[in-house]
C-alpha cells in the first residue's frame, strides 16, 4: 500500500522538477538599442537576434527625429521544441504622436517585406497598435487578431519570425518586450504526468 501511494507523487515531483529546470534558464536581455546601437531599418536586412527560453528583454526607441522615422526590424529563430509564448509590454515603454500609440508586426520568415508605407497588412501575420495603457500586457495574442493579417491563435511554433517596430510621431517613442520563450513539453514529460494523474486517481479511488 505505502508504495501505490508514494509512486504516483514521485511521478508528479519528476514532472515538477524537469519544468522548473526549464524555466530556470532565463536569457535575460536580447537588445537593448542603448548599448547594442539601432535595430536595422531595413525590413529585409533586418538585425538578426538569438532568443533563449525564459524571459528575453527587448530594449529600444522609435519615432520621428527631423522629420525621418525611425523603424526597426529584427529577426529570430525558434529551434524545434521551442515557441514564442507570450509578448508584453514592459514599463517604460511610451509612445509619440496624437494617436500615442506605436505598431509593431510580424511576420512569418527572416524578413518583414511588406511595405511600411502601403498601408496594407495583407501578408503580415499578425500587428498590433501599442503603448502606455498596454504596460503589463501579453499583446502576442491581440497581434494575432490584427485586421487584414494572415492572424494567429495560441503559441507561436519553432520557425523563423520578423518583427517591425514604428512609431511615425514626431519625437522619441521607447519600448520594452518581454518574448517569453519555453520549450515544447516533451511527449516523455506528458506521459509521465498523465501516469503520476492515472496512479493518483487510482489511489484516492483505492483511500476511498
Ligand atoms: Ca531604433
């Protein structure tokens, strides 16, 4: 009897320890424009960042100075068994311009092509208008509900995405993102938390 009750809990204390692993390996900061100098202005040149799993912190400024936008493109890669979680919008983050908001987009692949100034989002995979008020929010799924986007719901998968950021306002408008990266619960990882619930399940059936 002692073993049926001891087993299903070692299962679930296996499963809880190989998860906090993995979300003790936090990346810490991916950019920061301060000290790492613009993001690329190009869409199809844009700056190529490494993300890691956990908390990735994206640091920079957009807007209008002397009349010329400042736009920034960048690029990552999702291995296999990664995604793309959760996207928010740290404190610190303002916006120029009488809307006060910003934009920010993605696309699938290692390049933003679609024009910056065509007004279209057709080809996009998902946008989104930010700024003061979205401090402490996830806008990843909101970006997935941007209208004349392809769209998206849930994680984004492992594969290549582009970002733009902008702000056409005159002035300085300054970001900060969180990309909250985890790794894609192994199958492994999901049987042995299906079993450890299975042989729960089956002792408090027994206990009853
Ligand atoms: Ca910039």
């Amino acid at each position: 009897m002692t073993r049926l009750r001891v087993l299903p809990l070692l299962l679930c204390a296996a499963y809880a320890s190989s998860a906090l692993a993995a979300a003790d390996e936090r990346a810490g900061t991916v950019w920061n424009e301060e000290v790492a100098g613009d993001l690329a202005n190009s869409g199809t040149s844009p700056t190529v960042l490494a993300l890691g799993l956990g908390s990735n912190l994206l640091i920079g400024r957009t807007g209008r100075t002397a009349g010329v936008v400042d736009r920034d493109y960048f690029s990552f890669t999702l291995p296999e068994g990664w995604q793309l979680d959760t996207l928010s919008v740290l404190p610190g983050t303002t916006a120029v311009g009488t809307s006060g908001l910003s934009f920010i987009a993605v696309q699938a692949g290692s390049q933003v092509t679609v024009s910056p100034t065509g007004g279209s989002a057709a080809g996009l995979l998902g946008w989104m208008h930010y700024g003061e008020n979205d401090v402490g929010t996830d806008i990843l799924q909101i970006m997935g509900f941007g209208g004349g986007a392809i769209g998206f719901t849930g994680s984004l998968p492992a594969g290549s995405y582009a970002f733009w950021i902008q702000d056409t306002g005159t002035g300085v408008a300054n970001y900060r993102f969180d990309f909250g990266v985890s790794a894609v619960p192994e199958p492994a990882a999901g049987w042995l938390m299906l079993a450890g619930a299975a042989g729960l399940l089956a002792w408090r059936r027994r206990s009853a």
